[in-house]
C-alpha cells in the first residue's frame, strides 16, 4: 500500500490530460488533475481538426456526446503568390467513412468535454494554479508536484503539460527544442451563419472544410496557413517557424502576416461580412521524431505534445490524434505499473513499448525527414506558387492573338527555374513523404 495521496497526478488538462485522468480513473485508480487554466481549455489552441480514430477508442459514443463542429468531408490545398490562388479541391465519400472521419473542433468547449469525462469517470480537478515543479525523492524518483504553496504526492506522475515543456525541461533534464522546431500559431476565429458557410464552401448541410495554405500567407517564409469551417464560425489562422518568425531576413511580424493574408483574395471573400469573435496564440512543436525526448523516467510519464508528439506534413497536422492516444497509453501503463507495486522507469516501460507499437511512434519515424525537407526547401514557399500563377496564367488567358502550342508556353516557365533543378527537389520531398 503506498502512502501517497493520490495514485496518479496528472499536469495539464488538454487532450493528453484530460484523457490520462479518464482512463485512469475509471480503472479505480484515485486521480487528481491540475489545470493552470481557470477551466480546461482556457489556455488552449488548435487549427484545428481531429482525426477521430483514436478518441473513438476512449470515447465511442463521442459522435453524440462531444461538442464536435462539423465533419470534414472537403479537403483543399491551396498555394498562393501576392494576387493569385491555386487550389486542389478534394471531396469523397471515404473521408467520412467511420475510422476515417475528422471534425472540427474549438478548444474551448472540447477540452471542457474532455474534462467532464475524467470528472464523471472521478478525477479530481484543481485549476486556476500551475505545477511549479515535480517533487522528487533522495534516489530522483519523481513523487509528486508541488503547486503554489502545496506538495501534493503521487505513484506517478503524467505530465501532459504541452508544448511550453517547462517542467520537462526543468525538472526531469529534457532539452529545450531547437527554434527550427517550433511553430508560432496564430488564429482568428470568425462568426458567420451556418448557411452562409455551406454556400461559401458548397458543402452539404453539416458537413465541413478544411483548407492548408503555402506560400505568401507567410511572406514566403517557412510556415503555412490554415481554415476550418466550423458549425457557425470559420478558424483562420497561419502557422511561423521561430527561426522564420524570429530570424533575421524576416521583416514582417506575424501578426502583419495575419493581417495580410486576411486580405489575399484567396481570404477576404470567404470572411466578407464577418465578425471576429475570437483571437489567440500559441506554439507548436514541428520537428517530428526527431525531437521526441525521453518520457518514461522513474515515476513519472510525459505524453502528447510535452512529449513532442506533433506532426505537420503541409497537406494534414496532427497533433490531437497523438494526444489522445499517448494520454490514453500512459494512464494504462501507469495503472499497470502500480497494480505490479513498481513505479520505476522499468515499471512505467509498458509506456514506451505501447507508444512504439502504436501509430503514435511508427507515423513520426516514418515521415522523420519531412521537417528537415520543409526547412530547407524555399522553393516551396517562393518560387513554387510564382511558377504555379505563370503556368495556369498562360493555360487559361486567351488574348485573341495566335497562340503557342501550351508546352510551349509552360516550359520556358519551368525551365526559368531549372527543369531538373526543381525534378531533384519534387523527388527529394517525395521520398520523404
Ligand atoms: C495554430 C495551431 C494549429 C493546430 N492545428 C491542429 C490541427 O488542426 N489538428 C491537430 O490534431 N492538432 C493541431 N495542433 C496541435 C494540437 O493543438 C496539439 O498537438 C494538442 O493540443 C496537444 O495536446 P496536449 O494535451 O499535449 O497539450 P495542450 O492541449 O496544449 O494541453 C496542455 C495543458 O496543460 C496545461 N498546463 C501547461 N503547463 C501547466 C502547468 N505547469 N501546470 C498546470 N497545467 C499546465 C495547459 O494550460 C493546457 O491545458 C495545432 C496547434 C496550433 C498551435
């Protein structure tokens, strides 16, 4: 029998936290939640979609239950220059096959969700105070946090604190993530009736967009811009490296880039006449595998983005999908640890055994070099969506004058670039995708 006060401890109520708390709780074990927010999701920011497949496997009523915006069953990839848009425009019965589906979803209302779940499966919550550090024993094993004035013990501890990875990096020794891995994501939110989106987006009743932007939403930098239509309101917003944001050569704030995309005539008509109701910012980790640390340590686990759990592939960000499941994993591996009376990194490696057996692991290894090929390929930012204007600008002007043979006009376009030049590049990021 352990004298601590709870079984497990969990920091941070978004998806991670939130879910952690559920599992474990509702396995019998005794939990108690601390959120800096004064509610869950106070803080917290997404694009944002999720991919449903792994909320389905905590929650599978959550169709009904969770406070979900529309399903996302159109899909467009747009690349803009200063005054033009080319865009891919997907839609398909598949993308809403169960298993497969996607929601949009504000954070606010979801994270609250999620926490009336742990609370009704019998977490306990504290918000409106931070973990100010993670209290250890005489041979480091973690035993608790300490949260203004109180030390509050536990078996283990999950740290689900996000991507502000303070007491990872303070407490447990893990690194602070390079500039080049991380994001500055900044998002407005704007009201608009239900029908008035439908039409903008010619989608059927209910169902939803999603819409990923390159090119000049960033000023050409490394970055890229993202819409979701929610129930009756529209989530716009860009994505910055730091070292775009931050670095030198860079001239325009990104708020400035905000300001400026809202106004591409790609935007500005499909949030004419709106109101902006909401406002706000946040980071986000962006350097795939490679900047997962180490999460399992003597009594105490990190998962979701605390544990670099992210990933952005220019056509899908998933960040939630990770959450969910990584929270779900440590809360098993924790309640397992604890029923064997072992709470040691040994006793918590069915953590780590989960998540590299998972897709969790598996999909960031798999795409480990995409980050690496963003943050170098300028092209993609620049010259791609200029070449993209002048070669659909010479398919679809007519002038009346005699015209050249369309292969004509375009590679001299190409070729201004360097026809194998871009083939390298094109074949490079492919290989990594
Ligand atoms: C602009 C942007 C767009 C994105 N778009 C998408 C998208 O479309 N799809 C997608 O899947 N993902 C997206 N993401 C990523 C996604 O939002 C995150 O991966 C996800 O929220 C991570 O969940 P989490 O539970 O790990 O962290 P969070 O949701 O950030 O939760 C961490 C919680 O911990 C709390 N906390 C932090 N420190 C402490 C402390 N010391 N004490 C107590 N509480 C603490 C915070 O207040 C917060 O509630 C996006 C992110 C950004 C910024």
């Amino acid at each position: 029998m352990s004298d601590a006060d709870f079984d497990i401890i969990v920091v941070g109520s978004g998806c991670a936290g939130a879910v952690a708390a559920y599992v474990a709780a509702s396995a019998g074990k005794s939990v108690l939640v601390v959120e800096r927010g004064n509610y869950a999701g106070a803080k917290n920011m997404t694009g944002g979609r999720i991919y449903s497949h792994s909320l389905k496997e905590v929650f599978p009523d959550f169709e009904s239950e969770a406070p979900l915006e529309r399903k996302i069953t159109h899909e467009r990839i747009a690349m803009l220059n200063s005054d033009s848009e080319m865009t891919i425009d997907f839609t398909s019965p598949v993308l809403a096959e169960e298993g497969k589906d996607s929601y949009s979803v504000l954070r606010g209302p979801f994270d609250q969700w999620l926490a009336e779940k742990a609370e009704g499966a019998g977490a306990e919550y504290i918000c409106g105070i931070a973990v100010e550090e993670l209290l250890k024993d005489e041979s480091g094993k973690v035993v608790g946090i300490r949260a203004g004035e109180d030390e509050i013990t536990s078996q283990v501890v999950i740290v689900a604190e996000g991507t502000n990875t303070l007491l990872s990096e303070r407490c447990l020794g893990n690194a602070r993530p390079a500039p080049c891995q991380m994001a500055v994501g900044i998002k407005e939110v704007f009201e608009l009736p239900a029908g008035v989106i439908e039409d903008r987006f010619l989608l059927p009743e209910g169902e939803g967009a999603a819409m990923l932007f390159v090119g000049d939403c960033t000023h050409g930098k490394v970055g890229g811009g993202f819409l979701y239509t929610n129930r009756d309101s529209i989530s716009l917003g860009l994505v910055a490296t730091i070292s775009t944001a931050a670095g030198g050569g860079n001239d325009t704030p990104v708020y400035q880039m905000l300001e400026d995309f809202k106004g591409h005539p790609a935007v500005a008509p499909i949030i004419r006449g709106a109101k902006m109701v909401e406002h706000s910012g946040h980071m986000v980790p962006e350097g795939g595998y490679d900047m997962v640390p180490q999460y399992v340590f003597d009594g105490a686990l990190l998962a979701g983005e605390a544990a670099g759990l992210c990933m952005n592939m220019g056509y899908q960000v998933r960040g939630m999908d990770f959450a969910v499941a990584s929270g779900r994993m440590a809360a098993e591996a924790a309640v397992e640890a604890i029923d064997a009376g072992d709470a040691s990194a040994a006793g918590l490696s069915g953590y780590a055994r989960r998540m590299e057996d998972s897709f969790v692991i598996k999909d960031l290894k798999t795409f480990r070099k995409w980050p690496h090929v963003m943050e170098e390929w300028d092209a993609m930012f620049n010259d791609y969506p200029t070449m993209a204007a002048e070669v659909f600008n010479a398919m679809f002007s007519v002038d009346g004058r005699p015209q050249e043979p369309l292969r004509r006009r375009i590679m001299p376009i190409i070729k201004k670039r360097g026809l194998f030049k871009t083939a390298n590049e094109v074949r490079k990021a492919v290989s990594a995708l």
